[in-house]
C-alpha cells in the first residue's frame, strides 16, 4: 500500500515549524517597548516646587497663628470677667484734648494732661444770602434774636395782609437820595419780617416802569414786629442827572417770603439804574447806607 512519507496530515504545520527559530511575523504584532526619558533637571524642579509650596503653607499657618493669639488679650480684656455676654468698658484714665495727627497705630497712648480752659467765645453775627427768611444774628444760645427780644423762630413771616406800607422820611448827600420805606403790624399777633423786600416802580395806570430795585449787600437780622411795631428799609437813588425813567405814581412792595403784594402812592425816579433797596432794619428810619 503506498502512502505519504509523513504520517501527519497535509494541513498539520505544526510540526514543520522549528521551535527554536523566532516568528517573523512577532515584530511586526508585538515590537519592542520604548521609555520616554526624563528632561535633564525635572526632578529638581519638582523637588524646588514642593519645597515652596511647604514655604508657603508654613508662613500662612505663621500669620494665622500670630493673629489668633495677638488678638486673644483684647479678647479676654474686653469680655467681662463677671460672666456672660456683656462687653466691658475700659476705664478712661484721662482726656484727650484731640486727635494725634501723627498718629498711624491703633496701639494706646497715655492720657495728655488737660489743656487750659479757653475764654468764651463772643457770638458773631452769622452771614446769611440777601433774601434768606433765616438770616439774622446769633444769640448766645445759638438761636437768632430779633430787636424785640421776641425769638424770631416763634414768629410766623408776616404776610401782605398783616402790614400797612408808607413812604417815609428821607436823607440826601452828594447826589444821593434816600427814602425810608416803611412796614408796620396792623394786626393784634406777633410776625416778622426778614431780608429784603421787592419793589417795583408803577406808573398812574399800574405799569411798571422799568426793573424792579436791586439789593444793597449787606448782613442783616430778623425783625419781629409785635402789634404796632414797624420795621424800614432805605431806597437809594440820585438826583436828576444822565438818563432817567418816567417818575413813579405808585409803589409796589412784596414783603420777604411773600407772593402777595401791597400798593400805594409813591413819587421815585430812577437815574442811570441806580434803584436799590436795603434790608430791614427795626423802627422807621431805614436801614442807613454803608
């Protein structure tokens, strides 16, 4: 019977392959393994890192600890020692006659022996804007008294219907002419009257000629006028000369703070714009000129 040499089967290949000769095919499925090598220096960086980190996380525990415990004494000093939750007030040891301007610390300094006693100081009158109700001089209590000895803070602004109006005596010099115009409390209650009033010059039929009068500066007080009582202010103007207005029939006053106004006869002439009026003043002969 005639058969293959080989015993095996045409399909076994195991056999026909040696065991000691590498596979050609392993390097191509399986190749060597390669290692990444390590930059010259990383481990010292690393290590120079970590170093600072522990620096970092040291002087921060540092401050922590130094604030908790140089805190703590102000703590305790200011907790009261009888228990509970009631802060303790320190004791003062002295007064302190001001501010230390050079002083940039919160830490204690000694009490400064008290300073001599300064002598009183004189009231003043206080300066007020033309047309201001509250202006006026300031007492010793710091409250504005009027002529009367009334306080004026107590007394309502007189109004138009509490007041007559009249023209009044007058002065001249160098050219100047001046009128007193003059209010008076007809009513049976106390008011007062504060700053400058406005005045307007009217003709025969009630037309205003020209611009109402400017104000004099100058510093004034409330005047309260009790029943009967009169307070004035001075018109200035001057003698006929350069360009002058038509000459007034009536007057129109509005008292301070008042939207009312009061009309009467009243011969003015305006000369080269110089029309103004003064505050008021107590009593019936104006408010004299500067």
């Amino acid at each position: 019977m005639t058969g293959s040499p080989d015993d095996r089967a045409d399909g076994d290949l195991t056999g026909r392959l040696d065991a000691d000769r590498p596979d050609p095919l392993e390097p191509l499925l399986r190749p060597p393994a390669t290692y990444l090598v390590t930059p010259p220096g990383a481990f010292h960086r690393i290590r120079r890192r970590a170093a600072r980190r522990r620096r970092a996380r040291a002087v921060m525990v540092a401050a922590a600890a130094a604030a908790v415990f140089g805190g703590a004494p102000y703590l305790i000093g200011a907790i009261s020692t009888n228990g509970g939750d009631e802060l303790a007030v320190p004791t003062a040891t002295g007064t302190r006659t001001g501010p230390d301007p050079h002083s940039h610390s919160h830490s204690p300094r000694p009490a400064t022996p008290p300073s001599r006693t300064s002598p009183p100081t004189v009231p003043t009158p206080t300066h007020r804007p033309p047309g201001d109700p509250s202006a006026g001089t300031t007492g010793a209590s710091g409250r504005t008294v009027g002529p009367s000895g009334r306080t004026p803070g107590t007394s309502p602004m007189c109004t138009a219907s509490q007041l007559t109006v009249s023209l009044g005596g007058g002065d001249a010099g160098a050219g100047n002419l001046y009128r007193y115009l003059v209010l008076t409390n007809r009513t049976s209650g106390a008011c007062q009257v504060s700053g400058y009033p406005g005045l307007s010059l009217l003709d025969a039929g009630g037309a205003q000629i020209g611009a109402p009068a400017t104000r004099d500066r100058r510093t004034y007080a409330p005047v309260v006028l009790e029943p009967g009582g009169s307070a004035s202010v001075t018109i200035h103007t001057i003698n006929r000369q350069g360009e002058c207005l038509p000459t007034s029939a009536q007057l129109r006053i509005y008292p301070p703070g008042d939207t009312a106004s009061l009309v009467i006869p009243g011969e003015i002439t305006n000369c080269d714009d110089r029309f103004s009026v003064t505050p008021f003043a107590a009593g019936t002969s104006g408010n004299p000129s500067a």
